[in-house]
C-alpha cells in the first residue's frame, strides 16, 4: 500500500501481546526478555505444559517465575533438559570409575599372580614315585612344606657369601593345618639331622643312590622333590603343597609389615650375620631379622637347635604382627604383603595362583593366634658324631601319628629352670621316650607369645 502522495505507506504497527493468563486461564507463549540458555538438540524431549494455575518456580498463581528462573512444571519443564543431561553424565562417571576400578583391581590381581614362580620339576620328579609316597590319612587336613634356601644366587643374596652354584635347606618347616581350622601346627626338622636320603633326579641329568646323610644335603642334591620324598619316608606324612623362599624374600617380607619386634637380653654384634644391636625392646627391618633368624655364633649357645628355637619365636611374632595390625583387612598394608611374598616363593602348581594363596592365607587368618604352635621334631645328638642329630623315639614317631591322624598336638612352653638337659655339645635333648600309652607333651611356643614374652 501506497500514501496519498506515492510513497510507501508506513507498516501497520505489531500487534500488542495479550495480556499475561488469568490463573485459571491455559497459559500461553510469552518472549523473554533474555534469549537464555542455548536450543537443546533435536529429539529431546517437549515440556508439558503447567497445569492450571500453577506455573512452576515462581509464586503460584502470579503466572512468573521467581529470581529470574526459567518456568518450569511438575513434569520436567525448561530446567527438565539440563536435569536430563545432568544424570546422564553423573550416570556415565560412575560407570567411567567403576570400570576403571575394576580394571585396576584386574591389573593388580595379574600383576600378583605373575609374580609366582612354578616348579613344574619338582611335580614332574613327585609324580614319577607316586605309587611310594604315603597316601592322605585326613582329606581336609593340609601339609605344607616350607623350605628356607640359603642360596647366594640372584641379586639382594650375593652379600651373603659367595655364589656356589649350589644351595642347602638353611630352614625346613613342615606346616599342619588341621581339617577343622583350629590349629596350625609349625614342625621345624633340624638341618643336621640323620635320615635316609632316597635316590633323587640330579640337576645334570644324573641320579644320586639312595644313603644315609644330614638332613639338608637332600636340598642340595636333588632340590625339592628329593626334600619332600626325604620328608615323606621320614613322618609318612602325605606332603600336599611346598613353598621355598630365599634371603631376598624373607626380608621383604618383614620389611612389607613394617618390621617385627624383638627383645634381647644382651647386645649383639655379629659381623657373620652382618648384625648389630643393642640390648632391649626394638623393631627390626628386614636385613636385621635375617641377621636375627641366621645368627648362630652370637646368640644362644651357638648350636643349630638355638637357631631353629629363635627362627620359631620369630616367626610367631611376625604371625602375630599381620593378624594384629588388620594387614589382611586393609587393602594399602596387604598388598606390599602379598607382592613381597608373591616375588619371594617358589611353589608347586597346586598352590601358584593367587586365589590358592588367599584362600591359605583365609584358612590361616580363621586360626587362633594362641593356635599356631611352633616345635622342633624331637631330637638328640647323634650317637657317632655329637655335631648331628637323631630322632627321640618313640616321641618323634608318636608326634608325626598325631599329625597325619590330624589329632591334637599338646605344646607347652619350657620354663628357664625346667629345660631339658643339654648334652656336651649344648643341644638339649626336646622331649623324654612317653611312658607306653601316654600321650607326650611337646616343648615349643605359640604364636600369641612372640619373641618378647
């Protein structure tokens, strides 16, 4: 349209906007004043309109919104996208955590479960005499075989003399769990002790002929099949798992829970054992336990049977450090616990994974501290040569019935003034021949004791 003189008529002015709704009219679109948050995308879903006379965040009834808010309604509303997206993502980041937990949790358990060592000679070596080894008296009972090597060999061991090529048993422990998880019963079989050494396979291909020699030279010979046969055709004991640990391991160990507390009555200074401390209550680190453990010259009387007697107490305090300080409850103390003991062993095939490892170190977390019992096979000094050993009898074979009958071993603690008479060259002798049908009473220790009581 044109105006009376040619020109473009003006535009008829925009229409004025109706009047904000009556609350009890159908609220209708009204512009903003602020262009507000950015569109959101195509697809999500429309807002419901507000029910009558109600129009979200502001005051009911007024038909605004309060504090500048966008309207929103009970359905969702302007705020119901951002709300939407906001779940998504929080939905997104637990998953995101989770699975990267999981996958945390994943890489630990592989990382520990590599670290294991399997010694598939020694199961290829047992299986080739299974028709000669004792058969399981108890199914559920346990036997483990724990072997402390002396090996110089591999770094964090050299220091402690030179490398040989060989290695000797410098601890052997033969562990009872019983069927019942009520007791854990600890067996240490002197290194010096006279038995009868099977014919064992020979690193080189060779084999040794079967003879009577100290104890520890079976390891040396034909590693840890001949040690469990040995073991075997001593107690006739069924031996169901092994586990061999050297220097490097065991200070690991101790050093992964924080040390373990001892007491001594006397300093020591010990340049074999590359020891030195001073009298009283202290916590020692791995490299002094180890001194502590292996000490012979400066402690006691100096007789291996001393030794094996402060490996025990040493052992029942380390026990009693892990189950007393929640180690096995707290994920951050046991995981440098379990790397530490999954590097440092070596272990038959039936106990090389960590969940056989879990579920030993279960059966052994539901034993009494009081329960775990530590003992040394009853032993005297060899009748041809005092500097080895011999079986008490018939005490020894009485302890070693009990053990594969699965049958209570009684321990009692040997006072000072009470111990057994030691022979000429400082051993004592650990337990009296039982009268017939009396049931012996074993000198030892329990865990619950530790080395400071």
């Amino acid at each position: 349209m044109t105006d009376r003189a040619g020109t473009p008529a003006e535009p008829d002015p925009e229409p004025t906007p109706d009047p904000a709704p009556e609350p009890d009219r159908e609220p209708g679109p009204r512009p903003e004043p602020d262009p507000g948050p950015a569109p959101v995308p195509d697809g999500d879903p429309g807002r419901e309109p507000a029910p009558a006379g109600e129009t979200g965040a502001g005051e009911p009834g007024n038909g605004e919104t309060g504090a500048g808010e966008p309207e929103t309604g009970a359905g969702g509303g302007a705020a119901g996208k951002p709300r939407r997206h906001w779940l998504r993502w929080t939905a997104l980041g637990v998953s995101v955590v989770l699975l990267g937990a999981a996958g945390t949790g994943w890489w630990f358990y592989r990382k520990l479960d590599d670290n294991i060592t399997t010694d598939t000679t020694a199961a290829d070596e047992l299986r080739r005499y299974e028709k000669e080894r004792p058969a399981a008296v108890v199914a559920a009972a346990q036997n483990i075989l724990l072997i402390g090597s002396d090996t110089r060999s591999g770094d964090g061991n050299r220091e402690y003399g030179r490398d040989k090529g060989t290695q000797r048993s410098d601890t052997v422990i033969l562990l009872h769990l019983a069927a019942d998880e009520s007791s854990a019963t600890a067996v240490s079989i002197p290194r010096d002790l006279m038995v009868t050494i099977p014919s064992c396979a020979e690193g080189g291909g060779g084999r040794t002929r079967e003879q009577w020699a100290q104890f520890n030279w079976s390891f040396e010979w034909g590693g840890t099949a001949c040690t469990i046969r040995t073991v075997e055709k001593l107690t006739g004991i069924r031996i169901d798992h092994h586990m061999v640990i050297d220097f490097r391991g065991f200070k690991k160990m101790v050093d992964a829970v924080d040390g373990v507390e001892v007491c001594l009555k006397e300093p020591v200074d010990d340049a074999d054992a590359k020891l030195k401390l001073p009298a009283g209550r202290q916590t020692l680190d791995g490299e002094q336990a180890l001194g502590f453990v292996r000490a012979r010259k400066s402690l006691g009387n100096g007789s291996d049977t001393d030794r094996m007697d402060r490996q025990q107490m040493f052992l029942g305090a380390l026990v009693n450090k892990v189950q007393s300080n929640g180690v096995l409850l707290n994920p951050t103390k046991l995981y440098p616990v379990l790397d530490a003991a999954t590097k440092s062993i070596t272990t038959d095939p039936g106990l090389d994974s960590l969940r056989d490892l879990y579920d030993l170190a279960r059966t052994m977390r539901s034993v009494p501290t009081e329960k775990v019992q530590f003992l040394t096979v009853p032993r005297r000094p060899y009748t041809y040569d005092a500097n080895r050993d011999e079986l008490v009898q018939p005490a020894a074979s009485e302890l070693f019935r009990q053990l594969r009958e699965d049958r209570p071993v009684v321990v009692t603690k040997a006072e000072p003034d009470e111990g057994a008479e030691a022979s000429s060259d400082g051993k004592p002798d650990d337990a009296e021949s039982p009268a017939p049908g009396v049931t012996p009473t074993f000198t030892g220790r329990n865990a619950a004791e530790g080395v400071c009581s």
